[in-house]
C-alpha cells in the first residue's frame, strides 16, 4: 500500500461521514470503503490518543492521527 491509496481511503471515509452514510452514535460504526473497512473511534480515544479512525483490510491497517490539543494552550484567562 502507498500513502496515495491511504489518502483515497481516508477520504473517501470522511466523505462518506459528511454526507451522514455511516450509522451508529455519531457516525463510528464500521463501513465498507472500497475493500476496506472503516471506523471511528470513541470521542474520549480520539481526545487522549489523537487517533480518529481506522480502516483496515486483512493485511493492512491505516489509522487517521489528528493532533493532540495541549490543555495548557487551551485554557483562557479571563
């Protein structure tokens, strides 16, 4: 697998997310993305790990990482 067939996955995953064809609380439970499966992980995952998603087909797995929000630079004073 290369990053460019990772990158279609991953995207056509999130689109398919945005247009509300993935059931479950949320959108997290499992769909089939071209021969992958993909899926969301739990909000509380996501907010500790930054992993978001993963999809994944019998030899391969991709995981989709967003940054990890430092609570220091997330609190405001007031």
């Amino acid at each position: 697998m290369n990053c460019g067939t990772a990158l279609q996955v991953e995207n056509e995953y999130a689109a398919k997310i945005r247009d509300g064809q993935v059931q479950g609380n949320g959108g997290g439970a499992p769909v089939a993305v071209g021969g992958w499966t993909c899926q969301g992980y739990p909000t509380p995952e996501v907010l500790s790990t930054g992993n978001a998603s993963q999809c994944h087909t019998a030899s391969a797995a991709i995981v989709a990482v967003l940054p990890v929000p430092n609570p220091a630079s997330t609190l405001t004073t007031g």
